[in-house]
C-alpha cells in the first residue's frame, strides 16, 4: 500500500518550533544551492504543487522561490534523511537560487578548514 501524504509528512521530525531544515540541491549537478525552513504546510505544498515552499522564520509566513524574481525551484524530488529531521530536495534552480543574486548561497564565505592529508586518516 502507498503512503498518504500525511502519512509521509508524519514522519518528519520538525524542530521545537515546527520546522524542518531543506537542503535544495540542483537535480542533475547535485550542487547545493541553498537552505530553507519548512513547516508542515510548507512541506506539503512542496510535494504537491512542484514548486518549493518555505516558511520564512523572520516574516511568519509563507514564500516560494521566484514568486518576485523569477528564479523557481522546480522540484524534481524529496528525500527525507535517516533521522527525519531533514528533507533534501532535487530541482530544476531557474535562475540564481541566493537571493544575492548569486546561483548558490554557498559560494561566497570559505572557512578555511584544514583538510585530510593522504595517510592522516
């Protein structure tokens, strides 16, 4: 038998405060384009419209990428992590994805870890 959609929300682990981390990564490059919040509705509407939804944590409400700029996300899949308390999903990123205007928001702040040497592992 096939999961309701409730069925599959329910088995998300939301936060305290309702919300569940998105990862947005582009479907065919698996690039990481950007993190969002969801709550439950945002969820929803993100596996049943074919748009990513998010809530937006400092306006208290709902946004969709592109609804001003024109850059969609068009989900191409959702994936929930092995303890529930993330979703990955895969897009078509029409556009740039940070609202900077740049095509990830990770392409700007390198932190400068240290990084394995052959043989330190």
């Amino acid at each position: 038998m096939t999961e309701s959609l409730q069925e599959r929300i329910d088995r998300v682990a939301f936060n305290g405060d309702g919300l569940v981390a998105a990862i947005i990564q582009q479907w065919d490059t698996r690039e990481v384009l950007m993190l969002g919040w969801m709550d439950a509705e945002a969820l929803r509407r993100s596996l049943t419209e074919g748009r990513v939804t998010f809530w937006s944590r400092s306006r208290q409400e709902y946004w969709r990428k592109g609804d001003t700029s024109g850059h969609i996300q068009l989900v191409k899949g959702a994936r929930l992590d092995c303890d529930g308390d993330a979703v990955l999903f895969d897009v078509e990123q029409v556009g740039a994805a940070c609202h900077t205007g740049t095509r990830t928001c990770f392409d700007s702040d390198d932190l400068a870890p240290a990084t394995s040497v052959e043989g330190a592992l």
